[in-house]
C-alpha cells in the first residue's frame, strides 16, 4: 500500500546521507609495475629472435613464460641487465569506506589528497598521494604513509593552507582494534597533516590517540602484501620496509 512507498522514499533519503564514499588505493610493491612493463617490452622486441609464438607477453603459453624469465631475459646480453622482470600483475589495490560523519576534516583532508585536485602546496610539492610511499610497516602493528614531502615520515602538509588541523572528536572515540581501520597520525593533540596508518592487528592502546577516519573494506590479499615487507616489531630499524611500496595510484570511487 501507500505506507509501504513513503517508507521506500524516507529510506531512500536517509540512505543519501549516509554514502560514505570509498577511496582507492593502489600500491606498487618493489617496483612490480615497472618489472611487468620490462617484460612485456622484452617479448615484444625479442619475440622473433627467441621464436616464441607471439609478441604479447599476455598471449605466451605458461611453458614459453617460463622459458622467458628462467633463461632467455636473464642470459639476453641487451635485455638481462636492465632490472628484474615480472609476468603477471600481483593485485593491487585497497579499497577503503571513509566516515565524513564522525571525522568531517580528516575525511576532507584525505579525500582531496587523492584526488590530487588542490594543486601544489607550500612544501613546493603536488598535495597528491600518488607517487607517496610506505615509510614505516611494522608487522602486526600499523603501515605508516602520507609523506608526500619528505617521504619518510619526516614530513607532510595538510589541505588547509598548509597548517595543521584539529582532531574531529568523534573521530577520536573510534576504536583502533582491528586489521585494516585507518587513523590519521599525529605528534600530539590537533596536529594531523596527511600521514595516516592502516592497522594490521587490534593496536587498541592507540584509541582516543589518533582520529580515526575510515576502514578497509577490499584488499586483505594487497594488505598481506605490504605487511610482508615490514620488519618485525622489536627490530631497531623501526619499520623500514625491506622494498618499495608506494602507492601508484589513488582516486575516489563513483558511488554505486
């Protein structure tokens, strides 16, 4: 009956305000995207001189794959030097929900970030994610990025003219007691820029601490990836990644 499509509507209006958006993530490990490029250029060039049945990497059978990277890359005089090389892209990407509803400036923050459209900032620099690496991956704590600056922790610059900006409250009363919440890092009280971290584990000691903002919602698979690189908790090179991870790209969803 009529009641029936009132409740439809209201629900419909309700469900309007509370989209919370998802952002993309996609993180390049140990220069992988760089590795598959190689080899696709590899076949592409060498395919006639090696026979193989096609000059598309993606078109190999997995025996001419195999050929490729045991024994014809690494022993081609040109080719074997210019860096490894990798066949098949690993997956990528982290998809996270933010919550503009309990933390409206972090969630702005972050999403302007990477969508990169705010242009440069006083550090000279593009305010964008791209390009920005995963400093500081402790295995079983948190992976630290957002230095889009300086790039290793030392650095970065927020949105808001460049100054840093206050903890959203309810932001603050957000647990951080599970794999894959995203909370912004900071120095103390009001003082968030872009670094943030994804937890790898319930780190709950660091709620009321750190303004949380959003949580993974797509990835455990790219996340396991990344937490591979870290170092162990007790070691003294505090999170130091063993390889690269940065991330190649980044964006906003279109809302479904």
């Amino acid at each position: 009956g009529p009641s029936a499509e009132v409740e439809g509507e209201t629900r419909a209006v309700d469900m309007g305000e509370n989209k919370r958006p998802r952002v993309f993530l996609d993180i390049d490990i140990n220069g992988t995207r760089a590795a598959y490029q190689r080899a696709k250029e590899f076949v592409a060039a060498r395919n006639l001189a090696y026979n193989l049945t096609s000059n598309d990497l993606e078109e190999l059978g997995g025996s001419e794959k195999k050929r490729v990277k045991e024994s014809l890359y690494p022993n081609d005089f040109e080719w074997g030097s210019k860096g490894r090389i990798c066949l098949r892209m690993p997956p990528e990407r982290l998809v996270f929900e933010l919550f503009p509803d309990k933390s409206p400036l972090a969630c702005e923050n972050f999403l302007a970030l990477v969508r990169g459209d705010k242009g440069i900032g006083d550090c000279g620099r593009k305010l964008h994610y791209q390009n920005c690496p995963f400093h500081r991956i402790i295995k079983g704590f948190i992976c630290q990025g957002g230095d889009f600056v300086m790039g290793n922790g030392t650095g970065g610059e927020s949105i808001f003219n460049g100054k840093k900006f206050k903890d959203d409250k309810d932001g603050l009363k957000l647990k951080i007691d599970h794999r894959g919440v995203l909370a912004m890092c900071n120095t103390g009280k009001n003082t968030n820029s872009s670094q943030f971290f994804i937890a790898l584990a319930d780190v709950n000691r660091l709620t009321g601490k750190h303004v949380v903002f959003g949580e993974m919602v797509e990835g455990e698979e790219v996340l396991k990836l990344i937490e591979s690189c870290g170092t162990e908790k007790d070691d003294v090179e505090d999170g130091k990644p063993i390889c690269s991870v940065v991330i190649a790209d980044c964006g906003v969803l279109p809302s479904s």
